[in-house]
C-alpha cells in the first residue's frame, strides 16, 4: 500500500498548483454543454479556497485540492452542471469552518446552500459506533437524497475522492471506509446508475481490504495482455470489416473485467482465475444514423454480429426494449470467437452509453431542459424509500435491513396483463406485485395467475413472469404475509394496514379491561401488570388489548386458573356485564350472502317451507354458526324480525333452538337456488413438491370452482390448507373432495362448518 508522499512544496508552488487544478476543472465544465456560468463557479472556488486557507489534508497538501477534486468527478465522471460544481466545492464548508448555510445561501442562494446542508447533514460516515446509529445515518441521507438527489450524487464523488486518495489513512481507518464503501455506496452508486464510480469503489475498497488478493489478481491480469490482445484482435478484426461495409461510424473497446468482479467470480463460482471465462469483452458503441432508430439499429449490429459467431443461446441480454431500473440501456450477447472462448458483446448506442457511464445524471441531460424525468424509475424507487420513511414506527434496525435487501438483490422484471413492465427485487412474490400497483390491491389479494396458472400469494416470481392479481372483498391483509413479502414497499403498506386494522380491536380491548378493573376496584401496580402480560404471553399491553379485543383471549382465561374465590366471583360478574367468553358478546353480522333478505308477511310454521333463491330474491338468510348449503339437511327458525334462519339439523345452535323455540321451528325444503355459495373446505396431506399447483389446478382448472380464499400452513412434511369456494350446492362440495382426495399426497379433505 503507498504510503503518502513526503509533502516538500514552496507556498508559490502549492498556490499555483492549486490554480492549475481550478483551471482544469474549468476546462472539463466548458467542454460539456451545460450552460457556462463559469463567474459562480468562480466566486464558489474563491469562497472555499479563502475558508480551508491553511488547512492541510492528511497526505499534508493543502484542504482545498479536495473539493477541487469532488467537483471535478462531478463535473467530468457524473455530469452534472454548474449547481453541483459549487455545491461541491463548497461542500465541506460549513462542516469545517466558521461559516453557515446562511452565509453559502446569502453568497450563492438557496439551491446551493440547500444542497450544502444535505451535504453536511450527511458528513460523517454511516458507520456509527451502533448498529442503530448507522440506520439512523443512513436514514438521514436517504430524506436528503429523496429532496435533491444532487445531494447523494456529490457524496458519491466526495466518498470516490477519498477512496482514491485512502493510502494517507491509518491503517485501521482505511478498513472502516473501505468497509462502509463496499457495504453502502457502491451498492448506492449501482442503483444510481454510476457504472463507473461504482467499478472504480469496489476495486478500490477490494484493494484495501484484501492486498494481496488484489495484487495478484491485478498481475495475472497483466500477465495475460499480450494473449488476451491476440484473441480479442482475432475476433473483433472480421467484426470491424462487417460494420465498415454497413456504413456505421463506432467506436469499438476491449473491454477487461475489473480486479474486483474477477474475484468475485472466483470466490462465488469456485474457479480459478483462467476459467472466468467473461474475462474478455467487446463494446461497440455507434452513433446512430440519420432517420434510424437506435434501438434497431441495436438488433442490425446483433443480427450482423450472429451471421458471424455463433451466440450463447443462454446469453443475450436485451436491455434495449426493457432498461434496467437506472436507466441502464444495452444489448449484451456473448458470442463464440474463432478460439473458442466466449467474448461478451455490449452493443450501446451514445447516447446508452454515456447513461450507463455517467448514470442519470446523463439521462437528465437527454431531457430536454435538463429537467428531472417525472416518473423515472428512479423516482418510483424514490418514493419507495419515502413510503419507507413517512412510516412513523419501524425500528431502526428493521429499516437498515429492508433498504440492505433492496440495495443488494438483483432485479426481476415482470409484465402485468396490460403489459405494462414492473421491476422488482429477486425474490418478489405476486403479493408484492400487488402491494406495488396499489395498496388495496395488496390488502385484498387473494392468489395470483402466473403466466396464466393459478398460484398463491407467496409464490415467488421469476423475470419475464405475466402477472395477474386476484382480489377478492373478503379477504383481509393477515400478519403472517409478511413472512414472504420481499419489497420494502410491500411491507410498509402491509404494517399500516395491519395497524389501522388492529386499531378498534385494541380499543375495545382496552375499555374490556378497563372496565374490568372499574368494576373491581382494582389498583394495578405494574408488578401485577407483567404477571398479567406474562400470563397471557404478550409483551406489551398493546398486544394484551388486542387479544382480549378479538376475542382471542378473555379476562377469564386469566381468572380461572386463579383459585381463589374471590376471582370465581369476579368471573361469574363479569359473565353477568357480558365481557366473558367472546361467543356471547359476537353479534351477527350479515355476509354477503345474506343480504337483500325478504321479509315475508306471515309464515305459517305448519307447512313445510320452501327455500328459493331467483339470484337476486331469496326467502330465507342462512346462519352464520353452521353455513349450510343447498342439499344440507336443514330446518328452519323464525326470528323475531319475521326472517327464515336456516341452520343445518346438525348445527349445536340449533338444538338449543329445538329445545327452547318449539313453536318457532318450520320444516323447510330446497327448491330453485340460483346462486353460489361459499363453502369452507379443510384439506391435509404430505407436502411435496407441486401438490399445491396441482390442488388449486384440481379446483380451478378441471372442475372449474371459483377458489375466494386459500390458506395454507406446513410444518416439516405436513401441510394443511383451508380453502373457501364458490359452489352451488352440497354435491357441487362432495365433486370437488373427491377430486381432490385423488391427487396424490393428500390424506383428508373435509368440509368445515
Ligand atoms: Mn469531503
């Protein structure tokens, strides 16, 4: 590792030094054709080189090469235009010196000192101490980034400045930057679309961390120039004349695989370094005639270039018809050369290429007015992160490891039905692809079509997938979804949801508890309380209110296995106050199969009545403690509101009613039910490899069942599932058992009622 130079400049030579690197700074930005305010620009450089004055960096030149630095990578490697210039020259300003934001807003105005202050906000490295502290860091430059993305783009240039200026560091110094480089910006400069910046941190950091390893890697790479020049010369030279003869102006590149990927490929593929065979690569990039389209001239060069070699038929990558998220736009096709190796082809158009060398930043620039591109997938990837962000609760840690997630897995694309191109992370199932279109698709989705088969919500979806999302109004988002989910958007939507679901619930338990404490004179001190919560097996109170609102737990629960008679008491009162056992306090509720519900004048209770149901009419409601269906063996029980409950005979309610309403039982009969109705069906078996694709193929497919709501739980072998369907009667239910017990694996299916 170098160590940094014995620093021995006179003050006249430092100064002029300083000037020269200004003055190629100036050169670079009139080069481009950004509009030339080279006069702020000029006031920026003044401004910072009086405030560092007399400080010195770690290597002992002087503070203000540094900034020079930045916006020099800003200005040629991202380019960015004269906003981001100041910003960066000024960017360690306030940080460093006696002046504020106000005095860079007063001297340069609001967009600079804006971008200034994100700049200092984010400073120190990521890498607190804590864990929490480094989401909390990172969390912070994410708001910033998603105000101005300058912001971000300039730490990138800040950071890759002192990558490359690292070997002044101490050494323990060097392993945490470097550390943090690999873990948070290059991952951060790939999503921005900074190819560049992003090959030039990884190798740098590799460099750092593992020297030997990249000294090594970097000589067999040097070893091999003199071969690899051969080869690629005997492929590109017959590629050349075909170009020629199309009349195409190019610029072709051999191109080498940077020291750290190489690695990388030795370390994941357990190769040794002559077997990474995509160590050699050809970029053609063409300026694309008058009146042609680029993208087609992309397949022209692709066609010409298979008429030659043989391609990899497992290897063509069209970046062209569908960018990646950052813009990134090419045609990769890896072709075999007359030596047998096989050469990777880039084939870019310009302006592809200066997108995916200087990222968005470029793709801006393409615009025109330079303006940002409104609904960029950048900015959808934005507003995730502030989806993200406007969540009030997640824990710190949590947050840190859903962006980790988004930032590090690769990407899937898949199209909906319109055809329309989604991106998302590898491993996204189709919950998440509702979650992303909407969040009450998400809340309601019930199972997906892939590629036109039905699937459920987990199933994990693979690139170039057609995606469908099922809805259903019953279905309700469940806590265990985000076992599977992998989008940090997906999830947040999830949370709220849940919470704003949970939110009654928690209430009703609280006034359930509460008075229940009224009622008793109970003074809880909060020894008493973490019994209580520890009883229950609940951490908070929070959790214990929302069980005894649901119903899941009640006061007795705790009650009764406290002897004592005073707590025997209390329960038989609070059965009396009707806060016991959530069976008594559930009041009916009317589905949706139950409503438009007729109210006959007078029913005569002697004639056997009959049940009929035209599809929008029906003379009975079905009750809700057994769901019976057509063909059940049932009877009937007029209410006191004039209706026909049907209960089936089997029902438990139903005997009590036997015994206590005689003279309200009419015997009833099934005619004419011209409707569909949901049954509940229990299935368990042996899981295996595609047994669910073949049920829910079974259900949908052969016999053509509309399925509402799937649920399935394994443990270890075991699977068990519950499914409600649509069906017409009880022999519709019977068809679609049996049919089920004969796929293989399946040892019980019964209806639940
Ligand atoms: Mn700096």
């Amino acid at each position: 590792m170098e160590s940094p130079a014995p620093y021995s400049l006179t003050p006249e030579q430092e100064s002029r030094l300083i000037d020269d690197e200004f003055a190629d700074l100036l050169r670079g930005y009139l080069a481009s054709n950004h509009r030339k305010k080279v006069d702020l620009i000029e006031r920026a450089f003044k401004f910072a080189r009086e405030a560092h004055y007399g400080v010195r960096r770690r290597s002992g030149e002087p503070y203000i090469l540094h900034p020079i630095a930045v916006a020099k990578i800003v200005s040629r490697e991202i380019g960015l235009g004269s906003t981001s210039i100041c910003a960066a020259l000024l960017h360690d300003v306030v940080e460093d010196t006696e002046y504020t934001v106000e005095d860079i807003e007063r001297h340069f105005g609001k967009k600079i000192a804006e971008i200034v202050s994100g700049l200092t906000k984010i400073s120190g490295g990521i890498f607190g101490d804590r864990a929490s502290a480094q989401a909390e860091n990172f969390r912070k430059l994410l708001l910033t980034m998603s105000e101005d993305i300058r912001v971000v783009l300039i730490k990138m240039a800040d950071r890759l400045h002192n990558m490359r200026t690292l070997g002044s560091m101490a050494p323990n110094k060097q392993y945490k930057i470097a550390g943090e480089t690999l873990y948070i910006y290059a991952p951060l400069a790939h999503r921005l679309g900074l190819f560049g910046i992003k090959t030039e941190l990884e190798d740098l950091s590799f460099k750092y961390e593992h020297p030997a390893e990249y000294a090594r890697i970097a000589s067999l790479i040097k070893g091999t120039e003199e071969k690899r020049e051969m080869v690629y010369n005997n492929f590109a030279t017959p590629i050349h004349e075909r170009l020629a003869e199309m009349g195409l102006t190019y610029d072709a590149k051999a191109r080498v695989k940077s020291v750290y990927s190489i690695w990388r490929k030795m370390e994941t593929k357990h190769v040794p370094f002559e077997e990474v065979y995509d160590l050699y690569a050809m970029r053609i990039i063409f300026d694309t005639p008058e009146g042609v389209n680029e993208k087609e001239m992309c397949y022209r060069i692709y066609s010409a270039l298979t008429d030659l070699y043989t391609p990899h038929p497992e290897r063509t990558r069209d970046w062209v018809a569908v960018p990646k998220a950052n813009g990134y736009q090419a045609l990769h096709v890896t072709l075999m050369g007359p030596d047998g190796n096989w050469i990777e082809v880039q084939i870019r158009s310009r302006r592809m290429d200066e997108i995916a060398e200087k990222g968005f930043a470029a793709h801006w620039k393409y615009k025109i007015g330079g303006e940002y591109e409104e609904e960029s997938e950048l900015t959808v990837w934005l507003r995730t992160i502030k989806d993200i962000l406007d969540d009030p609760n997640p824990n710190a840690i949590d947050f840190l490891d859903t962006l980790k997630l988004n930032l590090f897995a690769s990407e899937i694309v898949v199209f909906t039905p319109k055809g329309e191109l989604l991106t998302l992370p590898a491993g996204a199932t189709v919950l998440d692809v509702a979650y992303s279109l909407h969040s009450e698709l998400g809340n309601h989705c019930i199972a997906g079509k892939v590629n036109h088969k039905l699937v459920q919500l987990s199933h994990k979806l693979n690139s170039g997938d057609q995606v469908e999302v099922l809805t259903s109004h019953s279905q309700k988002p469940k806590a265990e979804w985000m076992e599977f989910l992998s989008t940090a958007k997906a999830k947040t939507r999830l949370r709220k949801e849940l919470r704003r679901e949970q939110q009654p619930f928690i209430e009703k338990g609280r006034q359930i508890f509460d008075a229940f404490l009224t009622e008793n004179n109970i003074n809880l001190n909060n020894d008493v309380i973490t019994k209580i919560l520890g009883r229950y097996q609940v951490s908070t109170r929070e959790e214990l209110f929302l069980k005894l609102g649901t119903g899941e737990a009640s006061i007795d629960d705790y009650l009764n296995v406290n002897t004592s008679s005073r707590a025997k008491s209390l329960v038989s009162r609070l059965f009396r106050l009707g806060f016991g056992k959530s069976d008594n306090s559930k009041k009916k509720r009317k589905t949706e199969n139950e409503s438009d519900t007729a109210t006959p004048a007078e029913i005569d209770v002697k004639k056997t009545y009959v049940l009929h149901d035209d599809g929008t009419d029906r003379n009975f409601i079905l009750a809700e403690c057994c769901s019976p269906l057509p063909g059940d063996d049932v009877m009937g029980y007029l209410n006191y509101d004039g209706q026909v409950e049907i209960h089936s005979l089997s029902c438990p309610h139903a005997q009590k009613l036997k015994a206590g309403h005689g003279d309200r039982l009419l015997a009833v009969k099934w005619d004419k039910i011209d409707r569909d109705f949901i049954a509940n069906i229990h299935v368990e078996g042996i899981d295996r490899h595609g047994i669910l694709q073949e049920l829910t193929g079974v259900i949908s497919g052969s016999l053509d069942i509309d399925m509402r709501r799937l649920n399935i739980e394994a443990h270890g072998e075991v699977f068990s599932c519950d499914l409600d369907v649509k069906v017409t009667d009880v022999k519709h239910v019977r068809r679609l058992c049996a049919a089920m017990r004969k796929v293989d694996g399946v040892r019980r299916v019964v209806r639940v009622k």
